[in-house]
C-alpha cells in the first residue's frame, strides 16, 4: 500500500492517504495479539489443522467422513489473525467448536491408522492431545 501510495502522491501532491477502517482494524488485532501466548498456540494448532485440510481433497474427505458418522455438519475452518477481517477470525474460532468432536475423533481414528507413516500418525496423535487438553478448550470456550 506504501509503495502504490508514495507513486500516487508523488504525481498528486494533495493526495490524502487513508487505510480502510476494518483492515486497520484487523492490523491492529494482528498487533495486539503478538504478545499474548494463548492467541498464538491456538493460531499455530489453527495453521496446523488448516494447511493440510485445504490443500489435501482425500484429508478433506476423511474429516468429512468422520463428521458425517457423527451427524456434524462439518463448517469451513479458514485462517485466523491473517490480515484479513477480524469477523473470519471469529468464524474459525466457532468452527473448531461447532466441529470439535469430528476434529477428536477424526484425529484419534486417524492416529492409529497403519497405513500412515509415523511422523503423520505422530503429528495426529499429537492435534488430538492438543484437542482435547483443558487450557485450549478453556482458551477455545472464551
């Protein structure tokens, strides 16, 4: 935005820069949030459940058959505290509550699954212990 800013006001003198209120917002968020400990473990347990259910279409389908057993609609988790709108942030949050029993129990099916490789059923095993921990569902909760 600087860069495309300073050309602009270098070509019109009387030019006012003004950022878009909700993504200074969201930017003060991101901000706000950098210290605090909670906020981030949860956002890296969010980018460690995201990045393989968006990219994957069989990691997908396996989520949404375990959430299918259970009778869960299964909502969209995105990402949280991205410069993006506070309000998606929001919306993650409330999927991983509205979907956590498919999350645990997709998570501890999968964890034990031998046709995965160690590392993959590790890395399940350890997103089910996180799940089901009481410092993230209280953190979760809030």
């Amino acid at each position: 935005m600087q860069y495309v800013y300073a050309q602009l006001k270098g070509q019109f003198p009387n030019l006012i820069g003004w950022h878009c209120l909700n993504h200074h917002l969201e930017l003060s968020v991101h901000d706000a949030t950098e210290g605090c400990t909670e906020i981030n473990h949860f956002n890296f347990f969010i980018q460690k459940l995201y990045t393989p259910y968006s990219a994957s279409p069989k990691n997908r389908r396996a989520l949404e058959t375990c959430a299918s057993e259970l009778g869960v609609q299964l909502l969209k988790i995105g990402k949280m505290l991205d410069v993006r709108w506070v309000a998606s942030s929001s919306r993650t949050v409330k999927a991983v509550w509205l979907n956590y029993c498919a999350l645990h129990a997709h998570f501890v099916s999968t964890s034990s699954d031998v046709k995965l490789n160690s590392k993959e059923g590790a890395q399940c095993e350890g997103m089910a212990d996180k799940l089901s921990s009481t410092a993230f569902l209280l953190n979760l909760a809030h």
